[in-house]
C-alpha cells in the first residue's frame, strides 16, 4: 500500500506534455485530400476526399480487429443520430490536431452543446461496459453474429438490408473462381476466388466486412517466388499472398479504389495469416454513381461476414454465380496499347507506329478517356472488333516521323508545325477537319484479314498513300477531342452506332451478361445503345 502511495504521488507530480501539432500530423497522417487517426486501442481511422471532376463527395472507414468495438458505431449511438464524415474527425481527432479543408466544420459541436471539445469520443468505445466472455455454442466462422450485427438498428449503419454471414469461398456462390485471370503460381495450392458487390446509382453506401483469412496446410497462401520448374536461388523463396479487400468508386468510366485514387493500379486492403479484420465504411457524393466492395485472392476456407445498407445485385443475385462466361468477350488486340495519361504528356496522343510492327500491323497507342462509351469487364475495356479504322474529332495537331523521330515534311506527306501561325489543325485546315475530323483506315479489326490497304486521306497525305514506309504517325489531342470507330463496309463516311461496335456474337454475349448480372461496368455503353436505337434497347423489361 505504501508503494501504491508513493506511486500515485509520483505520477500526479509527473509534467505531462501536450504533444506538438507536428507530432500529431505524424501520429494522425494528415494532408489536404486525406487522413487517419490511430486511436488507442488500435482501431484506424481514414477519411478520404472524393475530388473526380463532377463527383465530389468523401469516404470514412474504420479498420478494427473486432466486430463490438466500433468507435463510429458507437459515436452514432451516443449522438442519437448520423453524423457526417467532419463530425466524425473532430470527435476523434486528438485535441490540437490540424483539421484539413475537407474536414473543417463550420459549428464545431455536434448535435450538443456539452460536446464541443476536440477529440471528445476518442475513448468513448473503451469506456463502454465490457460483457463477459461465454463459450461460443457453435464454432465462429469470420466474426461472431452478433457482434458483427450489433450495428443494426439505430447504429453506424442504420438498418441494412443485406447481411449474409458465416460465408466461405466453398459454401457462398457469390464467390467466383478467379484462376483464369491470375499467374499459375497464384493458384498451384488451390483455386483463388473473388468477388464483387456494387451498388448502382446512389448517392451513399454505407455497410460492413468482417474477413478472416485461414492459414493453414490445406488453405495455403503462400506462393513460390521461383519460376515455374526451377529451384529457388534467392530466398524468400514463397511470399503471403492473402486476400484483399476494396472499397472503390466509379467516376469517369474507371473503378477507383479509397485508398489510392490517382493510381492507374487500384490497392486495397491485404489480411493477415490467421487474422481477423474488420472494416466498417460510409460513402457520400454529390452525384449519383457506382460503388464497390470487392474481394479478391480468397482461398476456399477463407470467412467473410457482409453488411450492407441495401442488396446489391452481384452478390446478392440469386442466380449462384454462375454467370455467362466472358471467355467470349473481343480479346485486346496485341498491337493495340491503351493509355491513361494527363493533358500535355504523351498520353493524350494517338499514335499509328509502323516502326513497330506486332502481327503485321503497326502498334497503335489509344488514350482510354477519349475512347466512346464501351464495356468494361474486370476494370479492362472490352475493345471493339468489328472497325476498320477511326476518325478523330477535335484534334490538336499531327506530325509524320521517320525511325530517328525527325519530323517528315516531304510530299506526299502533310504536318502541323509545333509554333507559327498556323500551329493547329484548326488553324491549318478549318472547320471542316477540326471538327469533323481526321480519319484513317486500314487492314484491322472487323477488315484484319481483308485486301484492304492502309489510308490516311487528306490532310494527313496530299496523295492518299499505300504506307510502304516506317513512319510513324502523331495525333496530339486537346481535353474535348473524339475518338469514332468507322467500318466502311457497314456505312461509308458515318461512324459506329455503340450497338455496330462489335459482331453479332460477341454483342449478344456482351447483352446476356448484362441482363443476368447488371455488371455495372456495362451500364454507359448499354445507355448509349439505348439512347441511339431505342426500339432496339437490349435491356429486359
């Protein structure tokens, strides 16, 4: 007792040091477009601003080790109501703590005027009474039921209408077999499977994911780092590789996951061997768009728990999984290279190679944001196969170079200086090519295996020409520029309807996936066929 005494004394003599706003940012990560705080016991929290053209709007997430400890549940149940993504910082954040720009609240109490202080809730999901363990009567697959459900009925979540619990890759057909699609060494221990659940059309998505990945002899995760056949030289010779959860947005014709949205490669969230994680997140926009929950490289004995605030159509579609194969779908051709890129780099250009030829066809390089509206399946387009050339709208300029990259100004060939007066197609050429367009065709697509020559019409050639010639071709673009697929064997000098994109087959494959799954990535270019034949609509009634 006397130590105990002597302890206590010493500890209220102790000077405590309020942490400095550097030291908070460092505990906290915070910047201009996102950030997270790390609580005390554990639980992360990450705020991310949705800043995507017309789509504004913000993202919450909470990553726990547990299903009951909630801290955004449990703010929500002393509130009485939902509180915003601002709130939710304020209330967490240590005291002190700069707010970013996004965050910043402008009444900073909340719902009360006896909770005004910074980072009032942080330990509010600690201070709440701890009930006493009892043997769970059944085995527990994922997390507990009824923890994982606690958050209904006036909670974080409000009242979902999806739940689906105590699901594996082997028991919920919802899951689908991913092998065709991942390396060999992905799946040499077992099938990986993933899955998808996207709600469509909607302003806010709110829900929660409780994932285990289970670790052992006959659910293996790791995979070899050798090549195929060979002994390993340089340990590691295997590497984890365990499932992964995402949280993403749709936002000009692109999948986006929360936690890089700038990045080309989306990231998300890897589980540990033999650990539990759980996830509880909220999604708000200005405008109405897609979102998803996305899991991939499960192994068959993986667990999941899933809480959503509405069904959703993927996973919940009734129809086991068992979708039509897209094997079908139009391959991407190998000399054609889609790329994503920025105004003023080399990706907002179109470029006809024929320094580089890949099956006997010059390499053409394609920036995706200009393409018209197409499919999407597993974030890659479906390319058309049914074209035999392009007309590009609203072009910048174009230039002729020859293999050492020296522009080629020699008839019969035409360019657009780079400075002059005339430094434009517009200004070079007028109206009639700026906005209706510079077009070639050659032998590609839909024309790949017919007697048809390559041809670069005025103003890219004065003569028309046959290329018999390693040049390679330019097309510098502007934000507004058009890119058309044109078949002169269906209608000369009009370009394709969305539904004309691709054979007969492969669009009716295309329509009965659609009409089975609602596979969001389909959704613009159904619209567009829609909007331009409408008796022809190929949706269901």
């Amino acid at each position: 007792m006397y130590s105990l005494v002597i302890l206590l004394i010493s500890c209220e003599k102790t000077e405590i040091k309020e942490p400095t706003t550097n030291s908070l940012e460092q505990l906290s990560e915070i910047s201009d477009t996102e950030a997270k705080i790390i609580l005390d016991n554990g639980n992360i929290i990450r705020f991310h601003k949705i800043d995507d053209g017309e789509l504004q709007g913000a993202f919450i997430m909470e990553e726990s080790d547990c299903s009951e400890c909630s801290v955004l549940n449990t703010i929500s149940e002393l509130t009485g109501k939902e509180f915003s993504e601002q709130e939710a910082f304020w209330a967490l954040s240590q005291p002190g703590t700069r707010i970013p720009s996004f965050l910043k609240m402008k009444n900073t109490s909340i719902h009360s005027k006896n909770i005004e202080e910074q980072g009032w809730a942080r330990n509010a999901g600690m201070n709440f009474p701890i009930e006493i363990a009892t043997p769970p009567s059944r085995r527990i697959v994922a997390c507990k039921n009824s923890n994982f459900t606690s958050s209904i009925a006036g909670g974080f979540l409000g009242n979902p209408e999806f739940v689906e619990l105590d699901k594996t890759p082997n028991n919920y057909q919802g899951f689908v077999n991913d092998c065709a699609s991942l390396s060999p060494s992905a799946c040499n221990k077992g099938p990986r499977y993933r899955l998808h659940a996207v709600m469509n059309n909607s302003k806010k998505w709110k829900g929660k994911i409780c994932s285990k990945a289970v670790q052992n002899s006959s659910n293996d995760h790791y995979i070899s780092n050798a090549p195929t056949g060979s002994i390993c030289q340089s340990p590691p010779c295997s590497a984890y590789s365990g499932p992964e959860v995402y949280f993403e947005y749709y936002a000009n014709r692109k999948w986006k996951s929360m936690k890089n949205p700038s990045g080309i490669i989306p990231e998300g969230f890897e589980i540990p061997a033999n650990s539990t994680k759980v996830y509880t997140y909220s999604w708000k926009t200005n405008v109405k768009t897609s979102f998803r929950l996305r899991v991939k490289n499960a192994m068959g004995k993986d667990q999941f728990d899933f809480m959503m605030d509405k069904k959703d159509a993927v996973v919940d579609s009734g129809n086991g999984g068992d979708t039509p194969d897209p094997k079908n779908f139009p391959e991407l051709p190998p000399y054609i290279d889609l790329s994503y890129g920025t105004l003023g780099s080399q990706n907002y250009r179109i470029v006809i190679d024929f320094t580089t030829i890949i099956d006997d066809k010059p390499k053409i390089t394609i920036p995706v944001q200009f393409l018209p509206a197409l499919p999407y399946y597993e974030d890659e387009v479906i390319f058309p196969n049914n074209f035999c050339g392009m007309r590009i709208r609203k072009a910048d300029r174009f230039i002729w170079l020859d293999q050492g990259g020296q522009v080629v100004n020699t008839f019969p060939y035409n360019y657009v200086p780079e400075n002059g007066p005339d430094d434009s197609i517009l200004g070079l050429f007028g109206n009639e090519f700026y906005f209706g367009g510079i077009e070639f065709t050659g032998p590609i697509g839909s024309c790949d295996e017919a007697n048809e020559n390559w041809s670069f019409p005025y103003p890219f050639t004065q003569t028309n020409p046959v290329m018999n010639a390693p040049l390679k071709l330019v097309i510098e673009l502007l934000q507004d520029s058009e890119i058309e697929f044109l078949n002169y064997n269906i209608h000369p000098q009009e370009p394709l309807d969305a539904d004309e994109l691709f054979e007969d087959v492969d669009f009716n494959e295309l329509i009965e996936f659609f009409n089975e799954t609602f596979y969001d990535g389909f959704e613009q270019w159904i619209d567009a066929v829609c909007e331009e034949n409408p008796t022809d609509c190929p949706l269901q009634d």
